[in-house]
C-alpha cells in the first residue's frame, strides 16, 4: 500500500531541497509570515488559508489534491 505525504511534509521537503530557511520560505509571501506559521504548516498543526495556499501551490508544485486532502477514511 502506497504512503502519501502530508501537506506539511511535501512543503518541508520542497523547502529543504531549496536550501530555505522557514524565515526565507515565509519572506517569498505576500505578506510576509513569520517562521512559527510555517512551522505550523509543516507539521500540520494548521493549514494556510486560502489568501496563502494558492501562492505556496504556485510556487512549490505541491498537488492541489494534497494540499485540500482531509483526514482519510
């Protein structure tokens, strides 16, 4: 059985594969977050809200069906 990835995991990993810190990962938004949100994000504590998601999809290639996935049945 495959394992997904979570939301969080995938915008982790793109992060880290950057070479970004969570500081310059929050500074590529407009507005600008601070590092504990995306802190928060990675570890699926929170999801961003929409005036955040569509830009993180845009710059990450983080598939729309992940990020909008909820808990599985």
């Amino acid at each position: 059985m495959a394992t997904y990835s979570t939301f969080g995991e995938q915008l982790r990993t793109w992060r880290l594969d950057q070479g970004l810190s969570q500081e310059d990962f929050g500074e590529l938004l407009d507005p600008k977050v601070r590092p504990s949100t995306v802190c928060c994000w990675e570890n699926d504590v929170r999801c961003p809200s929409w005036r955040f998601l569509g830009q993180i999809l845009a710059l990450t290639g983080i598939p729309a069906d992940l990020a909008l996935r909820t808990d599985e049945a």
